[in-house]
C-alpha cells in the first residue's frame, strides 16, 4: 500500500520532534558534534528522512535559535499584558525571564551562551542568509519589545532605554546562568529566598526611576504653568 502523506499537523510535530533531538545533541556533545546521521538515530528514522525537513545541521541551529526567542517574547508579552500598574508590570517581566531560562535551560543556553556556533554575519551570500536573517530579526525582539516599554513607563529616549535594558538583561542573564549552572546553590542553599530578594531589589531599582521621572515630570509641568501665570500678572 502507499504510504499516506503527513497532514500539516503531523509535518509541524515532526519538525518539532527534530529540533528537540538536535537541541538535546547540541547541549549534550556540543554543536561540532552534531549531525544529521545523529539526528536520525535518535528519533529512529534515517537521515534522509531529516533531510527533508531541514537542510543542513545549521539550518537546524538556526531554527533552534528561532523557536528560543519566540517562546521568550511571547512569555514577555503575556507578562506585560497580565497588569496595569508599571510596577507589577516590571515584576511580571522580569520573574517570567527568570522563569524562562530556568524552565527551559537548553533553549537558554543555545539562545545566550553557546559559542563556536553560526553567526548571521557568517552567513551573507550563503544559503543560510534568510533563515540566519530570520533568526537576527527574532532574537532582538524580546529585548526592543521591554526597551519599548522602559522608555513608555519611564518617558526617556531611546538611548537611555536600551542602555537600561542592556542593564537590566546582564542582570537577569547572571541570574538565570548562575542557577542553570547549579553555582548559586554552591554559595547559598536557599535560593528561591535569595532569588526573590534579588528579583524585589531590581525592581524597587525601577520603581524609583519611575517615580523620579514622574516627579520631574510633574515639576516641570508646574514650574511651566507657574511662570505663565507669572508673565500674565506682570503684563
């Protein structure tokens, strides 16, 4: 009998089935280390099979890199929509990156800590150029999405924001490489206590510039108005 054709459905869960036997290679023995023969051994299939699904190893890495991202600016998403008050709101952010990286510490360290590994600059004038282009594009995303967000709430530039981002991101991406890393336990053994203080005192941080923005903000609003009362009683 022929074999019957995978719905889309199917296609989409196979995908998803090669990705994470890859990601599970990569972490365990190391990008160099990965191939598409590998691949197939793992889930059972030969490696034309896998060659059907993707290309090449750093296809597949790319692609990695891309459901990474998207799983973090989702969660990021879901966070911020979740409040109102800007406070909550940078709480819920923050805890959700931290609950990100430790819940899915493979993707984690694919998406931030691998070296030795395919760079979309590698890979202009390559035929990895639009998935390595894809990828660029998605990785930024969660990280332009809570710049956005800090310069909204805290009413500064562009600039300032992201360099408060880029602040807030080495913050958060010790914490979460710390713990992955099982060291913070080596130093201290309650760490949900730790991480809890850790979380509070980052965000008391913003709190307060929010707070000093506002304030400023309201200051220079009044001094405005009160020098426009002051011409008109002079005139």
């Amino acid at each position: 009998m022929p074999r019957t054709s995978r719905t889309p459905e199917q296609i989409d869960a196979f995908r998803q089935k090669i990705l994470d036997a890859a990601l599970f290679l990569i972490i365990e023995h190391g990008f160099s280390e990965l191939s598409m023969r590998k691949i197939a051994s793992r889930l059972s299939v030969t490696a034309t099979t896998i060659y059907n699904y993707y290309a090449s190893r750093e296809e597949l890495y790319f692609f990695i890199r891309i459901k990474g991202f998207e799983l973090l600016y989702e969660s990021q998403v879901k966070a911020y929509e979740a409040h109102d008050n800007p406070y909550d709101i940078f709480c819920a952010v923050i805890e959700e990156y931290l609950r990100f990286g430790t819940l899915y510490p493979d993707y984690y360290e694919v998406m931030f800590t691998n070296r030795g590994v395919p760079k979309f600059l590698d890979c202009i004038g390559t035929p990895l150029e639009q998935v390595a282009g894809r990828e660029k594009e998605t990785s930024i995303q969660p990280f332009l999405f809570t710049a956005r967000k800090i310069a909204e709430h805290l009413n500064i530039s562009e600039t300032e924001a992201r360099y408060l981002t880029i602040k807030l991101w080495t913050e958060l991406n010790g914490i979460v490489s710390l713990l992955n890393s099982r060291l913070l336990r080596e130093v201290e053994e309650n760490t949900n206590d730790l991480v809890k203080r850790l979380i509070a005192d980052i965000c008391e941080r913003y709190h307060q510039l929010i707070i000093e923005k506002s304030f400023k903000k309201n200051s220079s609003q009044k001094g405005g108005t009160d020098n426009a009362k002051s011409q008109r009683m002079r005139g």
